[in-house]
C-alpha cells in the first residue's frame, strides 16, 4: 500500500472588522516579501498569499494570515526603490494609503508586481466594461471596441511616462540611494 501525504489546509484569515472568514488555501501565487509596518516603519519579513483579489500576508507560510490588503480598493502598483530607499520595492496604493514592499530580487518583484496589478485590473470598472463591450455582437453599438482598447492604451502610456521622471530620478552627489544593502 502506498503511503499518501495528506494536503495541510492553510488556516483562513478572519476579517477582525466584519468577522468574514476568507480560505486561504491554494493562493493564486505566494512568497516571502518584507513589508513597512504601518504605525512604527520598520520593516517586517511577512509571507503573502495573493488569491483573487485579496492579498494576504502571515508571519510564516502556516500561521493564519494577520493581514490583508483588499486589491479591489487599489488603484496603483508600482516600482518604489527610491521612495522606499530600498532595492527590489514596490508599492501597493489605495485612496487612503500606501503600502511599501520589497523582494529578495528583481525578478520576485516584478512578478508580484505582474500579478498585483492583473488582480487590480480583474476588480476595475474598465476591465468589465471592456469585456462587455467586447463580448457584444458586431453591429449593435456605434462603438469600436479595438477603438477603446487603443485610446486607453495610448492614455496609459502616457500616464507611465509621466509617472517614471519620479522612480528612475537619480540624485548624483548620492553614490549609494540604497540602505538595506
């Protein structure tokens, strides 16, 4: 007879505002990131589970997660190696507030930077619209949507031009911008 290893279920996270009990098992993608605290700033080493669009994160990869950032109410993700002072950082922005990360490497930070932002975008009102427009037969509506589809695209570039003088500024009398090194 063969032995078989039985899955460990993860424990859920329980919202301690609305008392919502969330699963947390089988994330969407997970790993080791060290996160800002909110109240004293110091930086925390936390491990994240990205499922749908909640972002959990623990102090270890069994413990039921402490946290959680809701990616429906995010409006930005974004490289933040100079506002953090650290390399490998990004942030994660809502209305109300800014969440600071970093990674071990760049490649771990631009993948949760790819997957937090698919998340954001799969909460957006435009990503909806986009697809009903899309999914609408041909002849039904005046609008094109390839037409919406390149205006927003032309729109967004712009916006990530505009939005880059600010995270690849490099002060020149500063021979080291980094501090966790």
């Amino acid at each position: 007879m063969a032995a078989s290893r039985q899955h460990l279920a993860r424990p859920p996270y329980v919202d301690p505002t609305t008392n919502i009990i969330y699963d947390t098992d089988n994330p969407e993608y997970h790993g080791w990131l060290t996160k800002q605290s909110m109240w004293l700033k110091d930086w925390r080493r936390r491990y994240f589970l990205l499922k749908g669009s909640k972002l959990f994160f623990g102090k270890n990869e069994y413990s039921s997660p402490h946290g959680m950032i809701d990616l429906a109410h995010c409006t930005t993700v974004k490289s933040a190696d100079l506002k953090s002072k650290k390399r490998h950082s990004f942030e994660i922005s809502t209305p109300e507030m800014t969440f600071l990360l970093y990674a071990d490497t760049e490649q771990e930070k631009d993948d949760w930077i790819g997957r937090v932002g698919k998340a954001i975008v799969r909460c957006s009102s435009t990503y909806y619209s986009n697809n009903a427009a899309a999914a609408r037969p041909a002849g039904n509506d005046s609008m094109n949507p390839y037409q919406t589809q390149n205006s927003m695209q032309q729109q967004q570039q712009q916006g990530y031009a505009d939005d880059d003088d600010d995270i690849y500024y490099e002060d020149p009398n500063n021979p080291n911008p980094y501090f966790n090194d």
